[in-house]
C-alpha cells in the first residue's frame, strides 16, 4: 500500500471511529474534520442556545470528544490570560461563551438602558426555596414562605427557571424543581455546587400547621379579597 493510501485509510478510520462505527458522517464531515479545530469550536459556540456538550461539539466536528474537551480548556485559559471580555464556562453540563463578570455592568447597562428586569424580592426567596427543597409542591413553598406563592410561581415557570416534576405520590400534588436554565443563569455546573443555605431553611413539616397540605392554593385568577396573592 503507497504511503498516500495508507495516510487516506487511517484518516477514514479516524473520522469513522470519532463518530461511532456504522455512522455514516454528515455531506462534507471529513472537510468539517479538517479545520483547525479551536476557530471551527469557536464558530460553533458562537451560535448556540445552550451550553453544548464536549460529546456533541466532538460528533459535529468529526474529533475525538478528549480532543474536544482539552481544546475547549485550553479556549477557555488563553480567554482569562488575554483579559478578554468574554470567557468560556462549563455550565449546566455543557460549554458557552458569557460576559465576563467584570464587564457585566457594561452589557447590564447596554441591553437593559436602565429599564429593571430582575426577579422581585418574592420570586428570588420562593426559587430559593424551590432549589433546595426540590422536588417540592407549591403547598410546601407556600409553607415555607408562609405565603402563598402561585403567582410567584406562575412567573418562575414562565421565565423558564422551574419546571413540572411530576406529582406527589401521597397528596397528587404537582412537584416542581428548577431546570438547566437555571444553572446556566446562576453560572452552576450542577445543583450540589450551590450555597450551603438549606440548613437555615426551616423545615416544611415545622411550619405546615395542622393540616397535611400546608397553606391552601388560591387561584390567582380569582379577583375576590379573599384569594390575595403575592407577585
């Protein structure tokens, strides 16, 4: 076999084991698997969105995923050491470009042009307790907050940072717990890397009060004095 037929059969055999064997490769995968491989992860990164797994930029770029994942390391220190204005972050499980902190009044200042679009003081203590009571009911919020907090929570589902999480077995109450955006935004890798905060949280079951369901679920949409809700 010449020298340039064997250089073609192992290049073919490395694309054909990056993307799994039996795989065939997308039109033009083994143009894609020769770029060089940091500018084509930069190029990608720029249109993502949500963090993308090292595993899935690897099958995208035809390369192996230790490749991938050394590259975007080494993306992400040459970031910090040039003082750039953005950085590149694992987070939520994948990787994406965000501001730097250091720049974030900067980009807070431009987007928002002193318009307020933050989480109220309401919504920022009831995910709180969604965080670290997760899997959790909005009768056990409520418990824990001693308010009811169906608005609140309305909103939180709204922005997408909690989700359904299906019900409880004893009441059939339907659970919530928060999603990957979440981590995305609060900049978490996963939820064992929050705060240690749930110690000072009082137990639900302390301040539920004698009945089993906790503060009654008011509908927020019901305009009598009696269903006040906070939002």
């Amino acid at each position: 076999m010449s020298d340039t037929a064997a250089g073609t059969a192992e290049e073919t055999y490395e694309v054909q084991e990056a993307v799994g064997e039996g795989t065939e490769p997308p039109a033009g995968g083994f143009e894609v698997a020769q770029l060089e491989l940091k500018p084509a992860l930069e190029a990608v990164l720029m249109v993502v969105d949500e963090p993308a797994t090292a595993e899935h930029l690897a099958k995208v770029l035809q390369r192996r995923p230790r490749e991938v994942s050394d590259a975007l390391r080494e993306l992400a220190d040459e970031y910090t050491v040039q003082g750039r204005g953005f950085e590149l972050r694992l987070v939520a499980g994948g990787w994406r470009f965000s501001t730097r902190g250091d720049y974030a009044d900067a980009v807070e200042r431009f987007v928002l042009d002193g318009q307020q679009a933050r989480l109220t003081q309401a919504a920022l203590e009831t995910l709180a307790v969604v965080a670290y009571r997760q899997p959790v009911s909005r009768s056990r919020v409520s418990a824990v907050r001693g308010v009811n907090c169906d608005g609140v929570m309305r909103t939180l589902l709204q922005r997408g940072l909690v989700e359904e999480a299906g019900t409880e077995p004893e009441t059939g109450a339907i659970l919530y717990r928060t999603t990957h955006y979440f981590l995305e935004r609060m900049g978490l890798r996963g939820l064992d890397e929050l705060p240690e905060l749930a110690p000072f949280l009082p137990e639900a079951e302390a301040v539920e009060g004698e009945t089993p369901e906790g503060m009654p679920s008011f509908d927020v949409d019901d305009p009598s004095p009696e269903s006040q809700t906070e939002h």
